[in-house]
C-alpha cells in the first residue's frame, strides 16, 4: 500500500509525524520518488512529480504501443492502456475479409470497423452466349450480355436486339421492293415487305376522261 502526502509538512506540524516520518526514512519506506509499473508490459518508470504522469503514463499504462490482438485480429495501435475496450474500439487499420464469391475472393476495400457491403471489384465474365462482360464482382451472377446479337432470322438478316434478350424483335432492316407492273422500286423495313406489294409511288398514267 502506497500513501501520498507532503511528509517533511507534516512532520514540521507534528511530533508525531516528525518521530513517524524519521522511522520511516530510516527503514526506506519513504521516499520522494514513486515508482510505476506496466501491468501489461512490465516496464517500471519512476514518478517523482505528479505531472510526470500525463507523460509517463497517459492512458495507464507506459509508452510502449499496445500491440494485443484486438477480436479482428489486428494488433492494438493505441498507446499502452490499462482498460480493456477492445470489443468496443473501433479498428481503423484495412479490412483484412474477403468478399464471399468463392472465384476471386478479393479483398475488401473498407476499414476494418466499417461494413464490408458488396464487393466493387471489377471482374471479367465469359457469357453463356460466348462473349464476355465487364462488371462489379456483386453483379457477376446477373451480368447481361450488351452486344449485338449475332443470330440469323428466318428473313435472313442478323437480329437486331441485343444477345441478352429473346429474338422475338421484328426486323427493322431496309429492303427493295418492286413489281412489274410499274417497273417502280421502293424501300421497306422487312418486317412489312410481305404486307403488301402495292406501290406507293403516284400512277403517271392519265385516265381516259382527262
């Protein structure tokens, strides 16, 4: 047990401190210097002032870093401390989990106290269709192909939808149509060619009445 007062006050007050204080030179209990040890890392420093405190030991330990490993995993990056908050600390250091997709397993790009959120590692993905797609990892299960369908209609012109949906578009692509009636030519999307062959250019021929 320790106890901390102005001894040479008190002895200069009391004959009893006085008698006291004088024993308790002699048998090295007292002392103006008071000494303090790390619980953690062991390291004694020796307090002769009460400021020396603040900047021996500031949060109740010494001056070393922590360095315990924190429920993350991560190592304490804090002063020496005695209270134990951990759990309660939030850990500023790189997230060290990886994204949950089993194929890339990236790392995550967040903090270690923050939550990881979906993964926005950009990947590469080979389609069902043949071609491939660049899209965010957390997309990678829902990625659409985008480019130009490549299949060929019954009219015998290429679709004209995108490979990722159903080619059940109507072709919209221009052909020539003419009859041999009026030797005329004109253009139609092929969806229409069979509707009609009628031509819609103006008749040039003028009727028997003028």
């Amino acid at each position: 047990m320790y106890v901390v007062g102005n001894l040479a006050y008190m002895a200069d007050c009391s004959s009893f401190w006085r008698k006291l204080a004088h024993d308790m030179y002699n048998k090295g209990f007292a002392d103006s210097l008071f000494p303090i040890r790390c619980q953690r890392h062991g390291n004694v420093q020796v307090i002769e002032h009460p400021v020396e405190f603040a900047t021996k030991s500031p949060e109740g330990g010494c001056m070393m870093i922590c360095d315990a490993e924190m429920p993350c995993g991560h190592k304490c990056p804090r002063r020496c401390h005695v209270t134990d908050d951990h759990d309660s600390w939030d850990c500023t250091q790189p997230c060290s989990r990886r994204c949950k997709d089993e194929r890339y397993r990236h790392p995550c790009q967040r903090l270690c106290y923050e939550p990881c959120g979906d993964c926005a590692h950009p990947v590469q993905i080979l389609l069902k269709c043949g071609h491939s797609t660049n899209v965010l990892c957390h997309m990678s299960d829902k990625a659409v192909c985008h480019k130009r369908c490549e299949k060929i209609l019954n009219c015998g012109h290429q679709c004209p939808s995108t490979c990722g949906k159903p080619c059940d578009m109507v072709c919209l692509e221009p052909v020539t149509l003419s009859n041999d009636f009026c030797n005329h030519s004109w253009t139609v999307v092929c969806s229409e060619a069979n509707v009609s062959t009628d031509c819609p250019k103006r008749c040039p021929k003028t009727l028997s009445c003028g």
